[in-house]
C-alpha cells in the first residue's frame, strides 16, 4: 500500500517511538511470513493516470499512460516466475480509468490469483461494478480521505465523506461477495479522526472487512539528506514524493496511531506485523483482528490465531492469506474452534458469551470480523538508510525486476533507488549536483 516518502526520523521520534513499541513488543507479536518471493499481495500497475490528485500521491499522474493487455501480461508473467502471492492488488494511477479493467480482472483471476481493485471509486459505476463481479472481482480497496481535492466532495472533513464511504460499501452490498477496504493516508492534521473513522468502521462492520491508515510521507527538500544515484548527486525535486515547502510532520509512527486509537478503544490489541528493513521494532504493517458487530467489539485475535491462518493457508493453497471471503467475515462465531490456541479469541468467546447471558436476543446477531492495518512508509534514518517495509507486500514489476511500488518513480527516471547521503551539520544544498568523490578528497 502506498508509501510517501519521508523527511528525516530524528532522535526524538526515534525515542518516541521506541516508548511506545513497549506497549508492542515485536517479539510477541506474530511476524508476518510474508516475503520478497512467497507473499500474500503484490501490485500490479495497469495505468498511472488517475481522476484525482491526492495530497502526497507518489505516482506521477501520467496522462496516455495505459499499458497494453499484452504488457500487463507479461508483467502477471514476471510474477509468476518471481513470486507466490494470494491477490494482486490492480492499482495505479486510477485503475477504473482503463478501458480494459474487466479483462485486466480475468487475466489476474486466470493465474489463480485474488483480483483486489485499488481505486478512488470516483469512476465505478452499479453498471461497472456488475461487470468487474461478472469478470470475478474480489475485492475493492477504496482510497477515500480529505487530501484528495475529489470534485464534489472538496473542502469536506475526514467525518463528512463518510458519506461517501457508505454509498461505496452499500454499492459493494448490494451486489454481493465482494471483500470491501477503505483506506485513508493520515496526515498529521487528520491523525485525530482515526479513532471516529474506526467507529464508523464498526458501525458497518456488516459491509466493511479492511480499515487501512497510510501514515503521511513525503521527502522535505533542502534539509538534512543529499540524494544520490551511484556516486552522482541528483536532484530529488522531480519526484512526485518531494516538497521545499510543507512543513507538517511526515514521521508518524504505527505505533502512536495504536496510542490514539486506545483512548477510545483500551482494549486495541495488534496481533501481527511486518518490521523494517533496517530496524526489526518497527512496525511498519501493523495488523489488529477485531470481532464484534454495530453494537459490540468483543475482542481481539492474538497472534496465535494469525499464525494458524497464515501457516494454514499456506499448508492448504501453497499461500499466504491476502483476504478472506466476505461469507468467511461474517461467521466470527466459527472462529471461536481455535480459541483453545489463542488467548485473544479466549478473550473474545468470554465477553460474547457474558453479553449473550446479559441478553440472549443477542443470538441472532452475527459476530463479524474486521481487519484494522497501519502502514508506516519509508523511513529515512539519521545515517540516511531507508527503513522499507521488510516483507513488502505491494511489490510491483519494472523491467522484468521486482521493486518497491513505493520508489518507482526513481526506477523510472533512475533506473535505481536513490541514496540518501545525510549532509553534514550546517552544509547548503548544493545548487549543483556533483559527484561523491570530489567531496571525498
Ligand atoms: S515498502 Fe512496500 S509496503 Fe512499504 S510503503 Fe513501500 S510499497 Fe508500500
């Protein structure tokens, strides 16, 4: 899911997030299994042009930019070759803006791989939508928050379009058999909203399976790092994840987002994780298991439920579980066999049987569950070392090579990830690029 990059993690927010990883220890959580070559998702980009211009988007809006049937195969292709996966999320850009979307959805579904849509829903139509169902369709992430200047919807708060998030998920109910997200980047101006958003989220616990928060990156340019491609420094001004002038805060960590989200929600327990690839206690995919329904969450999963899902999975299809079934959501009830494994759903069992007891009309409420994940993007380390996703599951193709979807606009103009070369105390950015070595000497 999707990265923006970042400024500079100095000290303090280093240590700030080290205090509050001691409420998650990354010991105790279950790691992910999820790797570079056997993973649960990876990404597929049919376009990069997109309807919207989202604040922090870190693909280029490129008009005429739809690839062909013939090159999206070959890129399922070079998956196929390189890496295991559940689903592959078909993203972009705007997905819904190429003409060929159901056919792109069967050429995924024709690997044996879950076809999830990455889109804005500003283009889906009840007519599309039956025609992504009748191509196989499984799953909509839709990315839905207040950066996006959205015509129609400009100018409304973080609470106001779940407005919008509603009509989406109803679209999606309506028609049936189809896993429905949301996910929402969190800017440092709507961290605050994230707990009222999960409300929402268990108000239509019936309709909704995914809540997703993308914590708010972008590269501030003229501070603390130099950007290099080999040992040629470059200008980082042309990527679509780079700014001089904004100065929000773009080091928001997981695990202060699980800070928040307890003030209202004590009982907040993630069970799983993915760390970085330079520092193992960060969490940078944090996933919670809720169950409950509008009225109740009863609990948690603990890490051990997450294990069995996983291992079990593997076990059974040869791989990592992406997404469950809406039909397999809404039986939170089947899930309580495995509560002689985990203490999370011990917990849940006990509180749902105490509220059954309280009152027995309760019954005949179902016990859904709901997946909650928080993704912390790239992190620049003091020493310059990006701390990526270790595990990515939004893994794309770019020539005939897997990379992080996250950095392909580097790829792209580079060829390369860049390096960041922290500069040295005082130092002006160079006006011009130069090669490393001439500092060396
Ligand atoms: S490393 Fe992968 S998962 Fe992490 S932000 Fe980048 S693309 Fe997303």
């Amino acid at each position: 899911m999707r990265a923006r990059y970042i400024r500079n993690i100095h000290s303090e927010s280093l240590h700030r997030e080290a205090d509050m990883a001691q409420t998650l220890s990354s010991t105790a959580l279950y790691r992910l299994p999820w790797n570079f070559s056997d993973n649960a998702i990876s990404w597929l980009e049919p376009t990069s042009m997109c309807n919207l211009y989202c604040d922090g988007c870190y693909r280029e809006n490129r008009t005429n930019s739809h690839k062909t049937l013939g090159e999206i195969q070959h890129e399922l292709d070079v998956f196929e070759r390189l890496r295991k996966c559940d689903g592959v999320s078909i993203a972009g850009g705007e997905p819904l803006a190429h003409p060929e979307i159901p056919e792109i959805v069967r050429m995924v579904k024709r690997k044996g791989w879950k076809a999830i849509i990455n889109s804005n829903g500003g283009l889906l139509t009840p007519e599309l939508l039956r025609e992504l169902k009748n191509a196989g369709v499984d799953g909509f992430t839709f990315h839905v928050d207040s950066g996006q200047n959205r015509p129609h919807w400009k100018g409304k708060s973080e609470l106001e379009l779940n407005v919008l998030r509603k009509q989406l998920a109803d679209m999606l109910h309506k028609v049936g058999g189809i896993t429905c997200s949301f996910n929402a980047t969190v800017y440092p101006e709507t961290l605050q909203f994230v707990p009222e958003l999960l409300r929402w989220g268990q108000e239509n616990i019936d309709r909704v399976h995914v809540m997703v928060f993308i914590n708010y990156r972008m590269a501030i340019l003229g501070k603390d790092v130099d950007f290099y491609v080999g040992d040629t420094q470059v200008h980082f001004d042309e990527m679509m994840y780079s700014k001089r002038d904004d100065h929000r805060r773009t080091d928001i960590t997981s695990p202060e987002v699980v800070e928040l989200i307890r003030r209202g929600e004590p009982g907040f327990a993630p069970c799983a994780y993915l760390n970085g690839t330079e520092r193992p206690d960060t969490f940078k995919w944090l996933l919670t298991g809720r169950m409950g329904n509008a009225r109740e969450i009863f609990g948690y999963v603990g890490p051990k439920f997450m294990e069995i899902v996983q291992t079990w999975n593997h076990l059974v299809s040869g791989k990592y579980l992406a997404y469950a079934p809406p039909a397999m959501q809404r039986r939170g009830r089947l899930y309580f066999l495995l509560a002689p494994f985990d203490a999370g759903l011990r917990g849940v069992m006990k509180r749902y049987l105490s509220a059954l007891f309280r009152n027995p009309g309760a019954f005949f409420r179902r016990v859904h569950f709901q997946s909650v994940m928080i993704i912390q993007p790239a992190d620049i380390l003091e020493t310059g070392a990006v701390n990526m996703c270790d595990g990515c599951p939004d893994i794309t193709v770019w020539n005939d090579q897997l990379v992080w979807s996250c950095r392909m606009e580097e790829q792209m103009k580079w060829g390369q990830n860049v390096r960041m070369v922290p500069r040295r105390n005082g130092a002006e950015e160079d006006a011009q690029p130069h090669p490393v070595h001439a500092d060396v000497e």
